[in-house]
C-alpha cells in the first residue's frame, strides 16, 4: 500500500470511529450530559468567584476591575475537531483526560494591572489548582495577539462525590478583546484572497501594537490618578 493510500485509510478509519463515537453519545445522553454538566458547573464556580473579587475591589478601591465576563461550553463539533487533529481516542474518558478548554471563562478587565492583579487572587484560593499559564500579553503571538491564558481545576461538588474539573480563563483588556473579535472575523472570513489576508494581517499587527501602546497609556494615567487618591 502505497503512502497516499495509507492516509487515505486513516481517514476512513477516524470517520468511521468519529461517526461511532457520535451514535454511542447520542444513543446514551444521560452520561453525556451528566459529563457536560460537570463543566458548566465548573464555569459556574470561576465566574462566581470572579464577581465575588468585583465586588470586593469596587469597595476597597472605589471601581470595578472587570468590564464583562463571558463563558461557553465547546461544541462537540469543536471537541470532536480538537480530537481529531491531535489523533486521541473518542470517548468522554479521553475528552476529560487530554481537553483542557471545553469549559471557557473570558474575563474582560479595564486594565493591564487589573489581569494580574485579578489572575493573582484567583490563584491564590486554596481550591484553585493551576494547571497551566501563557501569559501572551508579555509575549504575544506573532499576529499580535494579546492575552493572559489560565488552565486551573476547580472543585465542583456533585450529588455523590466532589469533582475537579479544567476551566480556561481568558483575561484580556477591552482593547485586546476587541481585536481578538475582529482577527476571530478575519480568520474564518472564506472569500478573502492571498493577497487581502496578507494586507490585512499586517493592518491587523498594527493595530494589535498600537493598542498595546494605548493600554500602557492608560495604565499609567490610572496610576497616576490613583496616587491622588
């Protein structure tokens, strides 16, 4: 069997276990959702934690540090691709396993500061474990992308047992989230050509460097006012 043969045997073979995967879930939805539960309760528990830290900053420093909070559960069309591109098994014992970001939190900060600060007092919970930190705003990736990645367990306490369970937490300023909005359009935008991605992934660097340049700005005006307090 020649190689072109051979990869198009894997391709069968992974559709096959794709589509068997999906008629098990589908034929057995209560552990399904019984598993998918467990994450949004888990997204339930970071986000309350996150409006708790609001609410006590906005008393001791007279503002709030968080704009906005969103969460999602990842589609299984999502999960399914994510598993399929790293070749892991199908199963929910593998989604929990090798997975990390089926439940997200995306915490939108009115500045820089506010993400560590904020980052750090999460961290230091005692049933907050972190599993893993991309910091891609002292770094970002090379298309200018700005934000602070956290994979932590949290424990969720379930009818039987407690559980701990991955969360992703994005937290970004209005400015990067902005532009993470409108790279996000570009990227899946199907009728652009070679030369307008090219065109526009430079314009889109820009402005992912000037609005770094902004919120350095205003972190500092921030400061400022804030020894005046």
């Amino acid at each position: 069997m020649n190689n072109e043969n051979k990869q198009n045997h894997m391709l069968i073979n992974r559709q096959d276990n794709i589509d068997e995967f999906l008629r098990i879930a589908h034929e057995n939805l209560d552990p399904v959702q019984d598993f998918l539960t467990n994450y949004e309760c888990a997204i339930m528990e970071i986000e309350t934690k996150f409006n708790v830290l609001n609410a006590r900053f906005s008393i001791k420093y007279d503002g709030n540090p968080i704009e906005s909070i969103h969460t999602r559960l990842k589609s299984w069309d999502s999960i399914i691709d994510k598993l399929n591109r790293k070749h892991l098994p199908f199963s929910l014992d593998s989604i929990a396993k090798n997975i990390f970001d089926v439940a997200g939190v995306r915490v939108v900060c009115s500045f820089v500061d506010n993400i560590y600060t904020l980052a750090d007092c999460l961290l230091s919970q005692d049933d907050i474990h972190l599993i893993e930190k991309k910091d891609y705003i002292k770094n970002p990736k090379e298309n200018g992308y700005r934000s602070l990645h956290l994979i932590v367990e949290v424990p969720i306490f379930t009818e039987k047992e407690p559980k701990n369970m991955p969360v992703e937490i994005q937290l970004r300023t209005i400015a990067m989230d902005f532009w993470a909005s409108l790279e996000h359009k570009m990227r899946y935008k199907k009728n652009l050509n070679e030369e307008q991605l090219q065109r526009l992934s430079h314009e889109m660097m820009y402005c992912a460097d000037r609005s770094a340049e902004l919120d350095d700005r205003m972190n500092h005006v921030h400061e400022e006012l804030k020894k005046e307090d």
